[in-house]
C-alpha cells in the first residue's frame, strides 16, 4: 500500500511538473505572434515609407537656396488705354528687384520698373474727327513691394518652383507729350497680383518668367466735358471722370541667390 501511495505521489508530481497542451500554448503563444506583428508593422509601414520621398540622387525635388536675391529682367507690358484711349500703354519695361526670403516659401520683393510706353493725346478745342493725335512717347517709373508664396516649398520640382504673389506700390509720368486739355498722368497707386514660375538650373542662379496684371486709375480733365467746335462733348454730363485700366505684364529675366 505504501509502494502505490508512494507511486501515486510520484505520478501525481510527474503530472503536474509536465506542462499540458494549454500551458505551452499559453507559453509559445506570445514568441509566436512575434513573426505575424512583425509582418503587420512592415505592410503597414511599407507606404508610408514610400510616401516620404525618393532615393536623394533620384528624386525630382531639390531644395531651393536660403538668402536674398537680386533680379534683373525685361518685359513687356500691354493692356487697357481707358474708356477714352489717352492712358499709358503697349512698350517694353526694364525691371530690378530685390528679393529677401522670409523662411520657408515665402519671400518679400522690393522693385523697381521703368516702363517706355506711349499713349494718344486729345484736343477738346478741335472737332471730333481731329481732336486725337499720337501716339506719343510717354515714360513711366514704377516702384512697389510685395510678397510672393513658392508652391513647392523650400524646394523645385524638377529644378522648377511656381509661385504667386501680389504687388503694390506707385507710378510716376517721368516724360510724355504736351497736353492742350492738361490731362496729366500724375502719380498713380498700382495694385499686381501675378503668378509666375522660377527654373534653377545651379544653385545660385534661377530663370523668371512672370505675369501679371496691374492696375492704376486715370483721372480726366472737366475740360473734357466742354462742347467742342462742333457741338460734340468728349465726355459727355454725368459720365465718370476717373477710370480703373488693367495692363497684363510679362517679364523674363534671372536672379542671382547670395
């Protein structure tokens, strides 16, 4: 009897020591799953990885150089002569700019730009069929400040960076013809918005083609409400005397990154 207590004892102890089927599931479960979470992260982070970028000697985007920058470039600029065709238009335009980076894709733009346009002159005291004559030249310096937003970034695409902005500032009638009704340019307040692509073929230097369309308002004379000879009336009772004109303006020109 005391043989098989003692067989039972021991049978017992060799049946509670082995580990059960459960027990070494519950053991190897956790290392099993290792391999199965490890494939999960990797799906699951496959395209966020491929999201980030390319191979640095492959990828089509390069960063665009930190600094200030001076421009020079040449355009020209078109558009609208007013309601009576007498403002400054239609000549070619010279510009210089300072650019100054703010950080980031923004950068700040001081300019100036003298433009050699020509514009129509007209004569109330003459008849209707005479009263215009020109065109004649008529010179016009700009001066503005404004901001431009890089769609890329701090960095081209394909060594390309579009962009817009906005400009305002002033204009001043440097020369222009003799006017018998004293209509005068004066000076003007402009307003620009535009839109533009940069191209960075090094470094430091950068192709600009530019568009825009500015604006400014011409004021007429009262004389231009006086009966003419032949009873006409350039303008006639009740008729606005200013006139807001929209010029669309192209330049081309490079820039230099210090």
């Amino acid at each position: 009897m005391t043989e098989r207590h003692g067989s039972g004892e021991q049978g017992a102890e060799s049946r509670q020591i082995e580990p059960t089927p459960a027990a070494r599931s519950a053991r190897t479960a956790p290392g099993s799953r290792l391999p199965l979470v490890a494939l999960v992260v990797a799906v699951v982070a496959a395209p966020a990885a491929a999201q980030v970028g390319y191979d640095p000697e492959h990828s089509p985007y390069r960063d665009v150089r930190r600094g200030s920058a001076l421009f020079l470039g040449a355009g020209y600029f078109a558009g609208d002569a007013g309601n009576l065709g007498i403002g400054p238009s239609d000549g070619p335009v010279a510009t210089a700019r300072f650019e100054l980076s703010l950080g980031g894709p923004t950068l700040v733009t001081i300019g100036t730009s003298y433009a050699m346009l020509e514009r129509t002159v007209l004569d109330p005291s003459q008849a209707a069929d005479s009263q215009r004559t020109g065109p004649f030249d008529t010179n016009v310096l700009m001066l503005e400040v404004g901001l431009q937003l890089r769609l890329t970034g701090q960095k081209s695409w394909r060594r390309m960076a579009p962009y817009l902005g906005a400009a305002m500032g002033l204009a001043f009638e440097t020369s222009g013809p003799p006017d018998p009704a004293n209509f005068n340019f004066g000076t003007k307040f402009t307003l620009a918005p535009g839109a533009g692509v940069r191209i960075y073929p090094g470094q430091h230097l950068s192709i600009t083609a530019d568009f825009r369309w500015l604006f400014w308002r011409l004021s007429y004379p009262t004389a231009y409400q006086l009966p003419s000879p032949d009873g006409s009336v350039i303008l006639p009772p009740g008729a606005s005397t200013t006139d807001w004109t929209a010029h669309p303006w192209t330049t081309v020109g490079v820039a230099w990154t210090f």
